[in-house]
C-alpha cells in the first residue's frame, strides 16, 4: 500500500468487557497508522471498557444495542441490520476509501462478517480469540456454532489466530484452511511486567511478606471456571492452612464464587479484589499464579506471570500449553482436575519443586510485543488490499 493510500478500517467486537481480546482490539484501534487508515470501532453497550475506548483519539466508536453475547435471533437480526447500516455510512463518510472489516468473538464475528459481504467489503479479517463452541456444550449446539463459523468463514479473506492450537481445530472443523490463517500472538505491554513490584502488591493486598499467596486473574465466567479454583484453595488449605488465595476479577460467576468460599469457611484467607489496575504488581506479590480455566484461546495472563517471575501452574488447555513446559516452566494438568492442581501448587508452595517461569523471557518478550502485533495486522491488510489491486 502506497503512502498515501488510506483505507477505513472498522473493528467489530461483540462486547468491551475486561478480557484479553477486548483490550488488544482497543491497542490496536488506537495504535493503527492514522495517516493510512481511518479508523471505526464497533461494540454492543455496556462495556466495562467503554469509556476507554469512547477516548481513543482519532477514532469513531459506534455502539449497537441489539449486539449481544446470547444466542436470540430477534436481536441478532436487528444487530446485523444496525451493523450493516453502520458499515454503509461509514463508507459514505469516507467518500468510498476501501473498506476493511475486521472482527472479533463468535457473536460480532458471524454477524459483523455478514454485514461486511452485504456491503461489499474490500476486505475482511477474522480473529478467533478462542472458539465459541468447545466440548462441554451440547453437541447440538455446537453442531450450530461449527456451522454458523463454515458459513462465516466464506466471507472471509483471512484469519488471524492467537495460538497454534485454534489453528488445528478450525481446519479439523473445516471452518479454514492453513493457507488463509495467520498467527499473531495476543500483544500486551511487556516491560509493565517486568517492573511489577512485590513490595506494592503485597502493600495493596494487605499481606505481609512471608505469608503463600496463591493468585489469578481472570474474569467469573464459565470458561475460567472460578468455582475450580476455589476448591483447589481448599484443598491446599489442608497442606498449607496460612496460605491466602487472591481472585482478581469480577463477573456473572462472582455470587457463585463468593457462596463457594463462605461455604468451606475460607472468608479469612480469600482476596475477591475485583478488577484492578495495577495488575502488575499484584502479581508479583503472588508466590503461584494459578489458572482454571476449562477452555482457552491464548491466555495472556499466562506469559503476563511468567515475565513477572511467578510459577505458572494452569490447565492444560489450548494455547497454554503452547507456552508452559510442563515441569520445566511451570505445571500443567488437565482442565477440571483440583486434586492435580492443588497437589501442583502445594508442592510449590512447600518448595518441592522448582520451575523457571524465565526461561522462556527473550522468546515471550518477542512474541507478546503488542507494536509488533500492530504492525502484523498492518502487514496483512495491506497484502489483502493489493491482492485486490487496492493501493501500490
């Protein structure tokens, strides 16, 4: 693409909620070259994330009611005639620049794909932050949501995937083929782990040094399976009964999350600290960071720990394990296990074991850089345009 080509380029995500994609997708937006795209961000209402994103300069952030997370047909229609329209104005305003659309999750990526064929997009680019169907659903359902991806995936001129584990499963479930998929790693701003301090973490939690803290940082939803973790701090409540478990996060699962820990009578050793800022710091006040989840796409927070220095002990799902060697850099065990995992995380604590959650620092600095997962998506919309002729 010449330098002064310019294209519109509008992001489609379901909801801004706090979560990996949602915060890459706000960096990208934001970090895009103005002086070759002009910039739109699409989201449904009721973000935690709004306000961020309504303050990113130079962008337009269009909201649409109807876009939501469930499965309602009446809604998804309306979203996908809102979204459409969107689209339709935007290349309007733009005075016809070529039209590049690219979306994200399950919801915004079918819908948001539809409307970009209904208009005629120049381009358009998926990402799978993780699939929307996995095993625990019922096979009907997912039968549904493997279907609505095939048929999303004709609309489509590229994928962009976080791990090399989403890409086997799209092209087992032949929803794409490995000539049309990238991988480009979920981005983060690597040096603010680096610098975390434990000192201030420790100082925020109000836990003196000396006492085990085990962590996480997750959102409360199904896929993260908090109530596992809580049964996992009550296991390693029996080995280790001065340890302190701290959740940070907030969401759908939290009266769940709370009932679970009055219930086995831990109130005194849990942390439920909501979301926090200074993510950074609380993790490097943790002596374990622990992750539950039963199904992933990449999970930042993984490598987040690691260049904190934290002993990473998590399921073994997805693009986890893409990142943590098993026994080398920390433990793996499969998803739903809490004897496993507590025995992993007890046996740390207890200082049976000794993994190196640095090992890996120069490769993850490299793959996790979020400029350089900026560029990449620069990179392939302008191999994408001048595959159409669009540009120089």
């Amino acid at each position: 693409m010449g330098a002064k080509a310019k294209a519109c380029v509008v992001h489609v995500i379901t909801l801004l909620e706090w979560g990996g994609a949602q915060e890459n997708t706000l960096f990208t937006v934001g970090s895009l070259d103005p002086e070759r795209y002009d910039r739109v961000l699409v989201a449904g209402k009721g973000g935690m994330l709004d306000a961020r994103a309504e303050a990113i300069p130079g962008v337009r952030f269009r909201q649409v009611d109807s876009l939501v997370r469930e499965i309602r047909p009446s809604p998804d229609f309306r979203a996908f005639l809102a979204l459409r329209a969107i689209l339709r104005e935007e290349r309007e305003r733009t005075g016809g620049l070529p039209l590049v659309v690219h979306t994200h999750s399950s919801k915004a990526g079918i819908l948001g794909r539809a409307a970009a064929r209904s208009v005629g997009a120049e381009v358009v680019v998926h990402s799978i932050h993780g699939f929307g169907f996995h095993d625990a659903q019922p096979l009907h359902l997912r039968k549904l949501l493997v279907g609505l991806e095939r048929m999303a995936s004709r609309w489509t001129d590229a994928f962009i995937a976080v791990s090399r584990e989403n890409i086997r499963l799209g092209v087992s479930e032949r929803i794409l083929s490995a000539e049309r998929v990238r991988l480009i790693r979920s981005g983060f701003d690597t040096a603010r782990f680096l610098a975390g301090s434990r000192e201030r973490g420790r100082r925020l939690l109000g836990i003196p040094e000396g006492v085990p803290v085990v962590g996480t940082v997750a959102p409360f939803k199904p896929q993260k399976a908090p109530q596992d973790f809580v049964e996992v701090a009550r296991r390693v409540l029996l080995r280790a009964p001065d340890a302190r478990f701290v959740m940070v996060g907030d969401g759908a699962l939290r009266p769940a999350v709370e009932r679970a820990v009055a219930a086995s009578g831990m109130d005194s050793n849990f942390h439920l600290t909501g979301w926090r800022e200074e993510i950074p710091d609380l993790m490097r006040a943790f002596d374990v960071f622990l992750l539950t989840s039963r199904w992933e796409g990449l999970p930042k927070v993984v490598p987040q720990a690691m260049l904190a220095g934290v002993p990473v002990v998590a399921t073994a799902v997805d693009g986890t394990r893409e990142i943590v060697d098993d026994g080398v850099d920390g433990f793996l065990a499969p998803p739903g296990d809490v004897e496993a995992l507590a025995r992993r995380v007890s046996d740390l604590l207890a200082g049976k074991e000794a993994p190196d959650p640095l090992l890996k620092r120069e490769r993850l600095l490299r793959e996790f850089d979020q400029a350089e997962m900026v560029r990449s998506q620069e990179r392939l919309y302008e191999e994408l345009l001048a595959r159409k002729g669009i540009g120089s």
